[in-house]
C-alpha cells in the first residue's frame, strides 16, 4: 500500500511511501526493476504462516482489550499530537465543530436525536460518489490540523478526503470498508501554501457495482495542532 507524506514547505514535490509484502525471491528480483530507484527505509525479513482463528481469540475480550490498528501515516501522526493542557471549566483549546452539507437530494443527512452533533448518512445504490462535505475555515499555511470524529458504518464502505478547491488529488484520503461500530477516528494533515478553500468530504463506494451506504458521524471537529518530535 502506498501511504502520501505531506509536502516540503515551498516545495511541489509530492512524497510517497509504499509498503510492499513480498516473499524472498520477488524482492531479489525487484532489485534489478526500475523500482529500486526509490531507496529501501527498512527491510523486516520473516515468516508468514495460517493461525488457528479460534485459538487466536480464545483470550481476545472485546469490551476490555484495547486494540488499535494503525491504517495510514495521517493517522500514525495523530499519536504524536501534543495536547494542550487541560482548563478547568473549558472546552479543548480552538476546537471547532464541522458542519455538515449533503450533495444532493438523494442522501439523507439526519441529527439523530435532536442533537446537532450526530448524523446519520444515507445513500442508495452509490458506486462511488461524493455524499457530505464540511467546508473548513480559513488555515494558516503549512500549519498542521487534527481532525477527528466518531463513524459508525453500517453498510457500505466510505472515504474521509481532505480536498483543496481547484485540486483533484485529495490532501488526505483515509477508507473504511467494513462494517464497525461507534470508532474514534483521528488523523492529521499539513495546510498547503496559498489560500484555496479546504473541505473535507465523506464519499461513498463500494468495489463491485452499486450497493447501499449506510453511516452515522459524532462529534466531528478540527483544531490546529503542533506535533512531538
């Protein structure tokens, strides 16, 4: 898999890091293709073998181990976040909620419960289409943002995209395809230079024709953040 780094400051560049699962004679092989222009960073050499599912889980309990499976780099540097320090009687410093919009008439975007907060998302037959966005407020450039939120997936699969007005390539692009329950998602992305508009979208897609999406968002927001060395 391949994972986007943020961009140089000043810099046009776009930086990548691809992920590569190989057994041992692919990658002698692959030496001698014109992929080895990019310079290996690390080379972790082992076994792979079929585990015993039932026995893997025999002492997995799901309300009380915590497991986090780390999926992309935006999300990896949302551990390094360096969190304010607490206020008593006050909010998380410059914490800003999103708002949502729908794209079009035909997805459902409904507060669940009265409470401006949670929404739950609709769409029928999506292949892969643009359903919600939340339109960002102005960013300080090359600056570092948090965004998080809480996403229940009930059918479907989604992408979370941070897009720059007049740029087709997405900033970040983070997918979820698997049916979950109410999980805290986090991730972090680098404000460009200039001024264009910045928003995140919600998209919907499934791999093999059209299908059903179906998902409920909490608690969304953004806030600037500065990252531990």
């Amino acid at each position: 898999w391949a994972l986007d780094l943020p961009r140089k400051p000043q810099s046009s560049v776009e930086r990548v890091v691809l992920v590569l699962l190989l057994e041992a004679k692919a990658f002698e092989a692959m030496k001698s293709t014109p992929l080895a222009n990019g310079a290996p960073l690390e080379v972790i050499r082992g076994e792979s073998t079929t585990p015993d599912i039932s026995a893997l889980l025999a002492n997995f309990h799901q309300r009380e181990d915590r497991i986090t499976f780390v999926q992309s780099y935006p999300e990896l540097i949302s551990r390094f976040v360096k969190e304010p320090a607490p206020r008593i009687g006050a909010e998380t410093a410059h914490e800003i909620p999103l708002k949502w919009e729908s794209f079009s008439q035909s997805v459902t975007l409904q507060p669940i419960g009265g409470a401006p907060a949670s929404f739950e998302v609709g769409a029928k037959s999506v292949g892969s289409d643009w359903l919600i966005t939340s339109y960002l407020p102005a960013l300080d450039t090359d600056a570092a943002y948090l965004v998080s939120l809480d996403l229940k997936l009930a059918k479907g699969a989604v992408g979370m995209h941070v897009m720059r007005e007049g740029v087709a390539k997405p900033m970040v692009t983070i997918y979820r395809d698997n049916p979950q329950n109410f999980t805290a998602e986090r991730f972090v992305f680098h404000a460009g230079s200039g001024s264009p508009k910045t928003y995140l979208v919600v998209s919907g897609f499934n791999w093999f024709g059209h299908a059903d999406v179906l998902f409920t968002l909490r608690n969304a927001t953004l806030r600037k953040v500065e990252l531990t060395r």
